[in-house]
C-alpha cells in the first residue's frame, strides 16, 4: 500500500459510522501495477452512491469541505439544457465514484486534444464526495417572466425568490441562479475538481453566477456525528433534524406526492434555502462571556441551554432567572428560532464556515454559509427568518449578503439524468 500523504492526514478521509441505508462503501487504495494510469479508479476510500431516491448530499452524514456554485443558463434552447444535465449527470456519477469526470481519464486521451478532465484530482481518492443539483425559480421564468424552456407551468407554487428580511444587504451579484450544484467531500481539492469540471462541461450552456467555498461544518446531519461549532465559539445545529429521523424527514425534509399538483415532479426531493451570512466577529469577540451566552441562550462550553442541563436537555423557557426574566432571555437565539416558538417548523442544515479575506474596513469577511434543505420554504424556514430578523438580539452581529432558494429534484434512476421528470 503507497504510503499515505500529508492530504490524507489533514484533508479528511474518516470514514462516517455506518448509517442503515445510506450505501457508504469502503475500500483500500487500489490501482494498476504497471502503473498505466495515474488514477486511482473507482471505490477507492469513502463513497456514496450519486443515484437513488434521494439526492446524495442531503441526509449524507455532512463533510468537512463544500464548494457550492450558482449557475445562469446563457441558452434557450431546452434540447441544449437537457442535454447539459444529462452530461453533469455521468461526470457526477462518475467523479463520486472516485473516477475522472469524463469518460478518458485526464492524460489518457489524445495529446492533440484537450483532456476530459482537469487532472488536479489525479491520485486523490473520492473523499466522500457528493454532488447535488437544483433549480431555482428564474429556470422556470427569467426576471423579464419569460418561460425559456416550456417549464413555467411546473413551477411549483413554493419555488419563489424569498421575501426581503429586515437586514439584508443583498448583492445581486451573490444571489439567484437558474441552477445550482453543491460539491461536498472530506478534501478541498475534490470538492473544487468536481465545480470546475462541471463548469467545464457547461462552457456555452451555463456561466457562474456566484460561487462559495466552505470548511468545518456548521452542523451534523447523523447521530454518529458531534456538533460543532460556528465562528462565534458556540456549538451549532443542536436541534437538527438527523438523517436517523424518518417521521422528521417525511415532514420537514422531502416534498411529498400531494404537496402541489404542479410541482409533482419535485416529489421526493426537497427545497434547498442558501444564505451567506457574515458575522461580524470582531464585534461579537469584545463581548463579556456572559453576555454571548445570554444572546445564545446557551453556555459556550457544553452547549447546554441556560435552563440546565446538557446539551440535548429540552429546554425550560419558563425557569425564572435572578433578575425575574426568564433564565432563557426572550430575545436569545435559542428561543427565537424554536420549533416550539414557530408552529414546529424544522429544517435540515448542512452549513458551512468561510473566510474569504478581509473586508474594506480591515475586518475578516468571514461567516456561515446557511445551507438548509426543507419541505416548504414558506412554512419551514421564511416565518423562523423573519421571526429572527425582528426578534433574535444575534442580528447585530450578523449581515447577510447573498440569497437564493432552488428545488432539489429526487434522485436519478439508472439511465435517467437528473431532473429528468421536471422535463418529461
């Protein structure tokens, strides 16, 4: 066996706890002997099935590393996206099989010729790594309300730009999209070859609109995992809706059969809510140890909430405190975004931590990129938003700057692309 490198060692590669189901395949590091292909081939470490019922990427225990990337259709020819799809469909299989992204690997093709595959990957197993794709609402009808691709009338009634919140500082240029693909994987390197070979793929299809890369998950999506903790210290995504959580999926997670006669199509998928949130951390870091606490509504060290307890303790909004408020202040973010304070809204998180530089004024740009798959936008995440905006005392110290919903359709069947009911 090669012996394993410093990538190995930082990048990831621990393998998840067995989750019934999921399909998680094992395998050592294989390759030819004669060293006839520089690729690893398929199998190799951590992989997850690309088809299914369901997409992979949603209840797949969360990964360390995420490249997510919104994408402008520049052609109204459907034959062209159908066919664009088709294509992102056998490179994704593909490439989370731990294989190149197209057919010939990346330098067994003709030297005459560009290669099918960027290469930067080659040795490097799968990693883990899934694939997810979605459809925002302008692929159905653009900003002018032109149906492009005969897809207007299979727009499902929840697949809408979301409501402007108080506080947000959109930029255009970070929000939207016609589609949108989620790369995840234990390695960086993975996540990033599977973006730019779709993009590569899609060179006079599609054109990036906004793209965000991600590291340290900001919550668990399996039992099997340990919470987290986001850049202002805390642990994140405690309440989460867990893959393990059948009944909880069924109502908060995948679109059922007879949610929208025109959204039929979506059935067994889900809706996916992406928010980029920068943090003003500088701020929240000269805050009194207490004080974070109290915004929180739970202790920084253990996660359990003010009320007692640990982490998983249910928590006691009524427990008065010394002051005679509430031991969980009202305006703390553990109690603003409850299930208990929002009709039982829940959601699934998959989000990620960023950095990308500092900002004019010398700060870091740095915060969470809020990844949520749900059943309905309207019902399972636009009223806990606006709860927050108004109510949560975390705001002050919270901007967001991009913002996009798309539908993520089921899993492809052998021999079918992805989407391909919205377009039967």
């Amino acid at each position: 066996m090669p012996p394993i490198s410093r990538r190995g060692l930082l990048g990831g590669g621990v393998a998840a706890a067995g989750l019934a189901g999921a399909g998680v395949v094992g395998a050592s590091l294989a390759g030819a002997s004669d060293g006839s292909s520089p690729w690893p081939g398929p199998g190799v470490a951590e992989t997850y099935p690309f088809r299914g019922a369901h997409q992979a990427g949603i209840v797949t225990p969360a990964q360390d590393r995420l490249h997510f990337a919104a994408f402008d259709v520049t052609t109204d020819d459907r034959e062209a996206l159908v066919a664009l799809l088709t294509a992102w469909t056998a490179a994704a299989e593909r490439m989370t099989a731990g294989e190149p992204a197209g057919p010939v690997g990346p330098v067994e093709g003709a030297a005459d010729l560009p290669p099918d595959d960027t290469g930067e990957a080659i040795g490097l197993p799968a990693s883990g790594l899934t694939i997810t794709f979605g459809f925002g609402p302008s692929l159905f009808r653009d900003a002018d309300g032109r149906d492009r691709f005969g897809l207007a009338g299979r727009q499902p009634a929840s697949l809408r730009d979301l409501p402007h919140f108080p506080g947000d500082v959109l930029a255009p240029g970070r929000s939207g999209g016609d589609l949108c693909v989620q790369a995840c994987a234990q390695d960086p390197q993975v996540a990033v070859h599977a973006i730019r070979n779709l993009v590569r793929i899609g060179f006079g299809t599609v054109s990036v609109r906004w793209s965000q890369l991600g590291f340290g998950r900001t919550s668990s999506t399996s039992s099997s995992q340990e919470t987290p903790r986001n850049l202002f210290g805390f642990k994140d995504g405690t309440a989460n809706v867990l893959a393990e959580e059948t009944q909880a999926l069924a109502d908060h997670v995948w679109v059922g059969e007879d949610d929208d006669p025109a959204g039929s199509w979506l059935a067994g998928g889900s809706y996916l809510v992406a928010r980029r949130i920068a943090m003003t951390i500088e701020t929240w870091d000269r805050q009194t140890l207490a004080e974070q606490e109290s915004i929180v509504g739970r202790t920084k060290g253990t996660g359990a909430p003010l009320s007692g307890g640990d982490e998983h303790t249910p928590i006691d909004f009524a427990m008065p405190g010394s002051n005679g408020q509430p031991v969980v202040p009202v305006d703390s973010h553990v109690r603003v975004v409850h299930p208990d304070h929002n009709g039982g809204a829940r959601m699934l998180r998959r989000g990620y931590t960023f950095v990308d530089g500092t900002t004019d004024l010398g700060g870091l740009d740095a915060g969470l990129f809020f990844l949520a798959f749900v059943r309905d936008p309207l019902t399972d995440f636009v009223p806990v938003q606006q709860a927050m905006s108004r109510h949560d005392a975390m705001t002050e110290y919270l901007r967001v700057t991009g913002s996009a919903v798309f539908a993520v359709p089921p899993g492809a069947g052998e021999g079918e692309h992805v989407g391909q009911a919205l377009f039967a």
